[in-house]
C-alpha cells in the first residue's frame, strides 16, 4: 500500500533544524486555512479541492501545497485547533468551582456558537466534516474531542455532545435533558445491580422449595425521570417547529 503524501509531507516537516516559517509564509498559511474553512462552511455540500481552492483565493496549486498537501491536511489543521481553542476555554474554569461541568458546558457553548446562536465555522465543519478525514489525520482530533467529553460530563459524554452540538438548544434546556439522562442511567443502573444481586443470591435451604416472593424483588427504574425527558424533547420539538413555520412563512413574503 502507497504511504500517502501528507505523511511524507510530516515526515519532513518533523526532521530537525528545519527553517521556521518567514512572516510572509506564515500570513499566507493562514489566509489558506480561513480561506478554506468559510468555504467548506458556506457550501457544505461541494467537494473542494487543492485545485478549486486556488481559483478561489487566486493563488496557484502549487503554492498551496508548499503549506499543505491536500485539502485534508488544511481540514484537519482547522479541526485540530478548533478542539483546542475549547479546551482551552474550559480549562479557565477552576479546579475547585462548585458545579465546574455545568460551568464548562457553558464555556463549551460560547466557544461554539457565534453571537446569533448558530455554530461558527470551524464547529460547522467539526460537527459536519470530521467523518471524512483518514484516520492518521482523524485520530489526535478525536483523542482531544474525547478529553473534552470526559470533562464535560464524565461517562455520560456522547450524550452531552448530542445535546451540546444540537442545533437550536438553549442551555436550560441541555442542562435539564442531560440531568434527566444521567437521572434515568443512575437509575437504571441501581435497578440492574439489585436484579442481579437479587438472581445470584443463595437460598438459605438449597433443599426446600423456594416460594416466590414478589415483594423481594428489585423496583423498577422511577417513571418521573422519563416523564421529564419526554416534556422537555416534546417542548424542543415544538419551538422548532414553531421557527420553521415562522421561516416559511418570511420566505413566502406577502400575498
């Protein structure tokens, strides 16, 4: 199997003594990165090349590729750095704060969303992109993405992202869904451990028949922590709803 040329591109990228990047290079690195990031934002569903990425930015091929060797390279530089710009605003949350992982999905949510409440551009294509990235570029970006998770809520942290990373979501309503979640797991857990204990538990008389004892067995998980769930997905549902009617109803104008 072929090595791909960004790994050679690392490779010499890595070696010692390697000349740093002039003021120049730099500048032009970085207009290629948001060049490409409101791009690949704005038209989602066009596949970009090196090539088209060029006539855009009115630069030659070539040049592009002194910095990167393909458009996966520059996806995943924008990634990378999106990742870390929020852990870096999460990590500015204290040790000892009360209720810190509240306090960090906050954070999480102001390093995402743009002052209108929409995702910026490079957690557009996080949320949207990451997918087609190969995995040598894909890996450090999840393994960051994971830290995160951890520290936003722990186990729980695939269904923090799902709430966190939906859109139209306001925080009350993530911080009441995710508690319900966790609620409901906690729950669910503490009813699958009596169960358990309660099958493995020894007979006193291995010999005599044992009577069935309903009242021995284990509760099942409450119904209040599903019933909360389900109000607040059906009042999600409904203002979402509610704001496609109202878009509709501007995009049609009047009669």
């Amino acid at each position: 199997m072929q090595t791909p040329s960004r790994l050679h591109r690392a490779h010499m990228d890595n070696r010692p003594h390697r000349p740093p990047l002039s003021d120049k290079q730099r500048e032009r690195e970085e207009r290629i990165i948001f060049a490409t990031q409101t791009l690949m934002a704005s038209f989602p569903g066009d596949h970009f090349t090196i090539g088209k990425l060029a006539i855009a930015l009115r630069m030659a091929p070539a040049t592009i590729r002194r910095h990167f060797a393909d458009i996966e390279s520059i996806l995943a530089e924008i990634l990378f750095r999106h990742v870390l710009d929020i852990a870096k605003a999460m990590s500015k949350i204290p040790h000892d704060a009360p209720n810190r992982q509240a306090l960090q999905r906050a954070a999480y949510m102001q390093a995402t969303r743009t002052q209108w409440g929409g995702f910026t551009e490079p957690h557009q294509l996080l949320i949207g992109k990451r997918n087609i990235l190969p995995d040598d570029l894909a890996t450090p970006i999840e393994q960051q993405r994971q830290l995160i998770g951890e520290a936003l809520a722990g186990e729980h942290a695939d269904t923090a992202f799902t709430l966190l990373d939906a859109p139209h979501l306001q925080a009350h309503d993530i911080e009441a869904m995710l508690a319900t979640h966790i609620n409901q797991a906690a729950a669910a857990a503490g009813w699958a451990s009596a169960h358990q204990a309660h099958a493995t538990a020894a007979p006193q008389d291995a010999t005599a028949p044992q009577a069935a004892d309903p009242a021995a067995k284990p509760a099942q998980p409450p119904a209040a922590a599903q019933a909360a769930f389900k109000h607040h997905y059906k009042d999600w549902r409904e203002a979402r709803r509610q704001k496609s009617r109202i878009a509709q109803a501007a995009r049609a104008g009047p009669a």
